[in-house]
C-alpha cells in the first residue's frame, strides 16, 4: 500500500466558467493558469505521483512548455495514471477538498466524482470531492484563487 498527498491553488479573475474535477462550472471567474487550472486534478496527480515517487506534475507537464497550453487537466491525469500502473499499482480510493469562496460547487461534486472515477479506472463510490469556504479570510476568501488537497490510496496489482 502506498499513499500520497497533493496540492494546488490558482489564482480566480473575472471570466465565464471554471474547469473543475473534469467538469465545466458556470460563474463569474475564470482559473488563471497554463493548462486549464483544474486544481483538483493538478492535487490528484500530485497525490498519485507522490505516492509513486514519480516527481510532480511541473516536473512532466511544465507550465512554460507550448504543447501544455490550455491542455484539459484529465489528459494531464491520464497519464499519470499510466505511470501508476506501470509502476504495479491501482487506486483503492481518493479524497479531495476543495478550498474556495468562490464558485460554489456543492451541486457539481457528484459529477466530479464520475469523471475521476472514470479517470482513476475506480467505482465512483471510491471517490470523494467535498468543498469548503475560506470564511472571508485570505486570498481565498476574498474570491482571488481557490486550492484544493488530494489523497490517495494505492495497492500493489
């Protein structure tokens, strides 16, 4: 068994939607990143690599290479997850938080469970994506950025 953890946040400006655990969330904000900025999968594939000790994502997907520009993040997680089989594991099971004013997410987390169930090649009772506020601290609470954590479990195949 191997765990690992991950880590991301993004800066929030004004635009027409966010990408979000592989799914699009209407609002008033746009992620300000490289790739898409999906947070929650760039902490999924930090969490997977972690736990494989297979470096992080700036590592194999850098922010200042062209081919990257835009890219949608489950392609990012595709890949990690053909790292983590090669290197003998599954996924027993992910947990993953997203921390953000701003948008508001609570009727989007069942879809996002699908699409990194989907992704993680797992049940999607296997999967939990769960969201809280900053309440009005920080940069976060003040509707500059968002951050999301990940863990993941891994099992020998």
């Amino acid at each position: 068994m191997r765990i690992g953890h991950g880590f991301d946040s993004h800066r929030l400006e004004a635009g027409d939607g966010v990408q979000l655990g592989g799914v699009h969330i209407p609002c008033a904000y746009r992620i300000v990143a490289h790739s898409d900025g999906d947070a929650i999968i760039h902490a999924l594939c930090d969490a997977l690599l972690g736990a494989i000790r297979g470096g992080d994502i700036g590592k194999l997907f850098p922010d200042n290479d062209p081919q990257f520009k835009g890219i949608d993040s489950r392609r990012l997680l595709d890949e990690v997850m053909r790292r983590v089989r090669a290197a003998g594991y599954q996924v027993v099971n992910a947990d993953l938080t997203l921390i953000a004013q701003a948008p508001r997410v609570s009727a989007h987390t069942a879809a996002m469970c699908e699409q990194l169930a989907a992704g993680l090649g797992v049940a999607v009772e296997d999967v939990n994506v769960k969201a809280t506020t900053n309440e009005g601290m920080d940069a976060i609470g003040r509707k500059e950025g968002l951050a999301a954590h990940a863990v993941v479990l891994l099992s020998a195949t």
